[in-house]
C-alpha cells in the first residue's frame, strides 16, 4: 500500500471512530471453529478450554433453547477480529458472558481479554473492549442486569466497564483458606443437613436475608438457581427448634488458579456463628491440596476478624459492578391494526336487546 493510500486509510479509521461506530477494518463475531487457530495471543492461551467448550455446547444449546428456555447455556464468546487486505484475520480482544440464573435475567462478563497488537490500522484497546462489551450486551435478549467483576488493581477494566454503564456496587475482600486439623463438634442445638432439592429452599431463604436489596433485584435468584450454581454441592446448619438455616456454605466455582471460590453465608446479626459452626462448614466443604476462597465484605468487620484469626490469607480487593439493560418496548403492529378496526366496526354492531320490563314494575 502506497504512502498516500496509507494517509487516506488513517483518516477514514479516525472518522469513523470519532462517529462511535466499528471501522470496516475490523468487526466483532460469534466465536466459530476457525477462529480458534487465531487465538496465540498469551492473553488468549489460558481461556483456550472455555472457548472450546463454549463452542461444543453452543450449537445444541441454541437448538434446544428455543424448546426448553430454562435449559443451562454455556459461556458465549464474542471475537473482535482485524481483518486488511492480503492479512489474515488477526484477533484483537474477546469477551466470555454467561447468564447466572435460568431465567436468563441477569449475566455476567466472565472474561474480557485483548491482544497486543502494533499494527497501525488497528482500533485502540478502548476501542476494541467498549466494543465487544457493547456487542455482547446488544446481542442477548432478555436480560435485566449484567454485573462485572474486577480487581482493585485493575483500573483500566474498570474504564472499560464505565464506559458502557456499569457502576461499582460492592467491594469485596478475596481471602483463602487451606484445610488443617479437625472440625470442632457443632452445638446440640444446630442440625447438619447437606444442600439437595428438599434444603435448598432453606438456603435460599438464608441467602436472600443476607443479600442487600439492590443486589437481590439485580442478581435475580431462584431456588433452581442456587442448586445449578452449586451443583449441589454445600452444607447448611439448621435450627431445629425454628427449622430455619442459620448458617450455610456452598461452591460457586473452581478457579484453576486461587482455588474453590465458596459462599458463606450467615444469618444476619449473628456474629456469635463466627467460630465453630462457620469452622465446621469449611471443613466440611474444603478438600486436602485444594485452597478455598471466601468472600468479605470490606465493611464486615466480624468476618475479616475471623477469617484472620483462623488462619486464612487476604489475597486481594475485587469490585462487583453492575449495570441494568432497558430496552424500549417493542411495538406489536398486529395488535394494533387489530384494534383499529375493531374501533372502526364499533358503530355498526348490533346493540344489544333490551329486556322487557316485568308488569308489575311498571
């Protein structure tokens, strides 16, 4: 490409930013097959086992979605490629989401990842991540809340969530924990019972007690929800007396790196679980070699106390960041034309007979 090819290609890729759409340089796609060969970039390499799974269930799941909506989705990737004359596509960024909840109300931006490119046509890295936020939110429907999360450190994810409407709404402390000696005896009054169908609806009411207000509406959570999250996998602590949990804990994912991410969740006011039954649930969830990572909320003294004092790590800040999708109505032409005629027909109805008034009324 001659010099002044070059010129004219730079002005058209700046105006075309400074109109806030995506150049025809580069396009954001639904990850398919041969995009995988693509993805060499090191920010790429350690999401490689997502975005292959993501693309092994994502054409069953979209066939049986349209019959069964509740079914579970699997991650969706959203790939922003750069595409010029005689080059190959060459990726800049890619998104994961995936939805929390069987409803499909409420999803979350996974993993937002971006390549270091040079060339002197690609879109900046606030370019390419506004766009494949933008993409992933405009392209799922039905969703009320997306929520987002990252690390204190991490301002420019941040940036780039701003940008797109989400606002911080909790910050939280990431501490882990590794299994060590025996779990102490529980009181008499407080009863084990393992998280299944019959005690899911125990915890789920434990949790909603627990959850603020805000983040309950956004995160949107069924009693179907907290079963397909854990995977079954929890323990909960039970008044017998009141039979109502009061104490409960359960997985929420496996990150290959910090470990088993774990909730724990107990009734509020109750500071005096922070001992023995919160120490007999740990337990009772973590494994021999494997960490297990507990959420604090910053403002939580009494957890960051106990979780200090038992033996557990601060291994950073994360912040929760949310946004909330509305979309305008859809207007339903048929709906309408149909009352517009039914009020044009009005007037040659047949009114309705009136009845004949008994004698003795008269």
């Amino acid at each position: 490409m001659s010099v002044g090819l070059r010129h004219v290609e730079r002005i058209r890729l700046g105006m075309d930013r400074l109109r806030g759409s995506i150049p025809q340089g580069w396009a954001v796609e639904r990850l398919q097959g041969w995009h995988l060969p693509l993805l060499q970039d090191p920010a790429f390499l350690p999401l490689l086992s997502q975005l292959q799974r993501a693309l092994l269930l994502g054409l069953p799941e979209r066939l049986l979605g349209a019959v069964v909506p509740s079914l579970p989705h699997g991650p969706v990737v959203h790939v922003a490629l750069l595409r010029l004359p005689s080059h190959p596509p060459q990726p800049l960024g890619l998104i994961v989401t995936r939805r929390l909840n069987r409803r499909g109300t409420c999803w979350e931006v996974d993993h937002l990842a971006l390549a270091q490119i040079r060339e002197p046509f690609a879109p900046s890295e606030t370019e390419v991540a506004e766009a494949l936020v933008r993409e992933a939110i405009q392209s799922t429907r039905g969703v009320a809340s997306w929520i987002a999360t990252s690390s204190v450190l991490d301002g420019q994810r941040q940036a780039f969530l701003r940008a797109q409407g989400f606002q911080q709404v909790r910050l939280d402390q990431l501490w882990q924990w590794q299994l060590q000696g025996e779990p102490p005896p529980l009181p008499p009054v407080l009863q084990e019972q393992p998280l299944n169908r019959q005690t899911a609806a125990l915890l789920w009411h434990l949790e909603q007690s627990c959850c603020p207000a805000h983040l309950r509406h956004l995160f949107d959570r069924r009693i179907e929800d907290l079963l397909q999250q854990s995977g079954g996998c929890g323990w909960l602590l039970v008044d017998g007396s009141r039979n109502e949990a009061v104490a409960a804990i359960r997985h929420q994912n496996h990150h290959p790196e910090v470990g088993v991410v774990a909730e724990l969740s107990l009734q509020p006011g109750r500071d005096d679980l922070y001992g023995a039954p919160s120490a007999w649930l740990l337990h009772r969830l973590a494994k021999p070699g494997t960490p297990l990572v507990l959420r604090a909320d910053r403002d939580d003294d009494a957890r960051r106390h106990w979780l200090e004092s038992f033996g557990a790590t601060l291994m950073g800040e994360q912040i929760l960041m949310a946004r909330t999708v509305w979309r305008r109505q859809e207007a339903q032409p048929a709906r309408q034309a149909a009352l517009r005629l039914e009020a044009m027909l009005e007037q040659w109805k047949p009114s309705p007979r009136s009845l004949p008034t008994p004698a003795g009324q008269r």
